[in-house]
C-alpha cells in the first residue's frame, strides 16, 4: 500500500514538474514578450533552483528528521504548494518575480521527487523488493508527463496561462493532502 501511495504522489509530482519544464518557456515568451532564447534561460531557473532542492531535502531527511524521510516530503511538498500559489498569484508581475518563484517552485518540487523515487522506494522495498518498488513507483510517476502534455496542450490553446497555473497550484494542492495522507501511514508503519 505504501507504493502505491508513493506512485499516486510522484504521479503528480511529475505532471507538476514536466508541465513547468515544458511550458514556462512558452509562458515567459507570451507573458513577457520575450525572444524564444532568453525565455528559454528564464526557464532553467526551475531547474538550477530544483538541484538545490535535492540536496537540501536529502541533508533535512537525514539531519532533522532522522530518516524519516515522509516529514521532509510533507514540509516540502506544503512549501511547493505555497510557492506554485505565489507563482499564479504574482508571477506575471514581472520576470524577475516569475523567475524567483519558478525556482522556487523547483526547489520544494525535486526534493520530495528525488526521496520518493530514490531512497524511498529503497526504504520501503527493502533490500529484496527495492527494484519492483522503484518501477512501480516511477512507472505511476510517468504517467503524469502524459497526462500534462494532454491537459496543459489543451488549456494554452482555448483558454489563458491564469488557468494553467490555477490548475498547476490545485495539483501541488493534491499533492499536499497525498503527502499528509502518505506521511501519517509512513508513522503508523515505521517506514520511508
């Protein structure tokens, strides 16, 4: 049960992070009114931001809380969701508060990413089932690039980027209550 759980949240944790992948280049080029090229450099900030997530959320895991790797999931992925509000609340201000925001949003996004796919599913597979735990979970997980492809094509194309990043902050919002769902089981079981 607990993969699966973990499958279900790095599903949309995927369609969160491969829609901000995908899209924000094209955003920041409508938004702004930037050149393709330097739009595409103001989207790399979720990406660069993002790495220092992973680090941090694996020191917060192991220094913090212990190895209880389900707490740093939780704060982060409530951090995600307060960033992705933030992102469609003020992000078409300017490019310099979408930038910062992206990044951010990469930052809390990709650390609990990297726990759920990475240690946790070796935390909760254990040393014989650690294989079929990271393929159950990460094959849940792609199912959300196409999913968000579909639906994010969809939006840009009959409605406005408001909507898309209404829709992205109400995902980081499922995401959120999957994390407070997944971490109160996690304490039950003793486990990720």
């Amino acid at each position: 049960i607990t993969v699966f759980w973990m499958g279900c949240l790095y599903f949309v944790l995927k369609f969160l992070r491969y829609a901000l992948e995908s899209w924000s280049p094209l955003v920041v080029e409508q938004t702004f009114g930037l050149a393709p090229h330097y739009a595409g450099y103001v989207a790399t900030c979720f990406d660069w931001v993002g790495f220092l997530g992973v680090l941090i959320a694996g020191w917060v895991s192991d220094h913090v809380f212990h190895g209880r790797r389900h707490q740093t999931v939780m704060w982060m992925t409530a951090g995600m969701l307060a960033c992705f509000g933030l992102l469609s609340l003020f992000g078409s201000i300017s490019v310099g508060v979408f930038s910062v925001l992206l990044g951010l949003c990469g930052m809390m996004l990709m650390g609990p990413d990297s726990l759920i796919c990475g240690i946790g599913a070796i935390d909760v597979g254990g040393r014989k089932q650690a294989l079929a735990a990271a393929g159950l979970i990460n094959g849940m997980g792609s199912i959300g690039p196409i999913c968000q492809e579909e639906i994010i094509g969809w939006l840009m194309s009959s409605r406005d980027t408001k909507h898309v990043f209404i829709l992205l902050t109400l995902c980081a919002g499922l995401a959120w209550m999957g994390a407070i769902s997944l971490s109160r089981y996690c304490a039950k079981q003793g486990k990720l």
